[in-house]
C-alpha cells in the first residue's frame, strides 16, 4: 500500500511538472513573439492623392492659385516600439493651368523625401501618425524643369483591417523652393520667391511586413 501512494505521488508530480514546462514554454514564447513584435514595424503605403497648388502661378492668362490636381504616391517607413521612427516617400502630382488661346500647360510636380515620424496606437485598429520631413523637389511645366529642395508636414491616421493590412488617410503640405527662371523678376510682388506650396489628401493602402 505505501509503494502505491509512493508510486502514485510520483506521477502526479511527473504530471505537474510536465504541464508547468508546457505553461511556462507558452508563455515564455508568447512573450518573445510579443517582444519581436514591438521591436519595429516596417510598412509599405502606395496610393493616390487630391490636392491645390496653393502658391500663387504667373502664367500669360493670368495668376492662378489653389487650382486641383491628382497624383499618386508610395512610401517605406519604420517605426520602433517607442513610436518614433522614419521613412522615404515619393509624390507625383499634375496640375493644369489656362495659357490662353485655349491652351493648357501641366505643372508637374515630384518630390522624394525622408521624414521623421511619430506613430501612436489609439487602440488595436487606429493609429495617428506626425510626419516631418526635408529632400529633393523637381517641377516641369512642358517648357521648363527644374531641381531644388523641399519640405513637408504631415498628419493623418490609419485603419488596421488585420496584422499586415491597414489603409491611411493624411493630410499634407508641401513646399518647394527653386532658383528664379529668366523674366521671374517681371512677375513677382513683394518679394516672392519662385516655388510651389501643395496641400493634399493621400489615401493610401498600407502593408505591414
């Protein structure tokens, strides 16, 4: 009898023993895959955006400003567990502006630039985003381009569907300055410098690796 209550005792222990190293292995892996996920987060954005030039535009017709254009756009960013993070981004956008004569020129606008971002979780599918960034500008208006530098500003929040898939919505504004072109000086007021100020709303599709 008694090398029955050894012999049940110690499976029972064996039993207790086996099923604490199964906990503890669950919640030790549990952990680890939590920890790696908060590490950092790399995304990918690609989408399309509706905008105004807000800068004032000299053209023979006349001065315009806050004419709409569209465009499209694509970024990268990372984002550590801190919530801050950077990123690249690219921005495309046409807009069209009277010559006269019932002629029309496209101004095309392209920007590269890398920012820095703050990323907060509202709760499991929201997140607001800050951005802040500085790069190359370039524009082309059929007859003229030109390189310089802008900077941008940007706000916005994004819906997650799933770990991997979310779709943003931002609002940014971007300026770009370039050197003055021949016959700027007949243009300008009150000393203007020759660039474009954009203001546009990005809706874009975004995967989280």
């Amino acid at each position: 009898m008694k090398n029955c209550k050894v012999w049940l005792l110690s499976v029972l222990a064996c039993v207790c023993l086996s099923v604490n190293g199964q906990m503890l292995q669950d919640i030790e892996g549990q952990k680890v895959q939590t920890d790696n996920q908060k590490k950092v987060d790399i995304s990918l954005g690609f989408g399309l955006n509706a905008g105004f030039v807000t800068s004032k535009v000299y053209t023979p017709a006349g001065d315009y400003s806050w004419e709409g254009g569209m465009g499209y756009d694509g970024e990268v960013n990372c984002v550590f567990a801190s919530g801050y993070g950077f990123g690249v981004d690219y921005e495309h956008s046409e807009t069209s502006y009277p010559v006269g004569r019932g002629l029309d020129y496209s101004l095309k606008l392209d920007f590269v630039m890398p920012h820095f971002l703050y990323s907060a979780a509202m709760n499991e599918e929201w997140l607001l985003r800050a951005k802040v960034g500085l790069g190359y500008a370039h524009y082309n208006d059929g007859e003229k381009a030109q390189t310089g530098f802008g900077f941008k500003t940007g706000l916005g929040v994004e819906h997650m569907f799933s770990r991997h898939l979310g779709v943003a919505l931002q609002l940014e504004q971007r300026t770009a300055f370039f050197s003055e072109p021949d016959g700027f000086s007949y243009y300008k007021k009150n000393n203007e410098k020759f660039g474009y100020s954009r203001l546009a709303v990005n809706l874009e599709l975004v995967y989280h690796l």
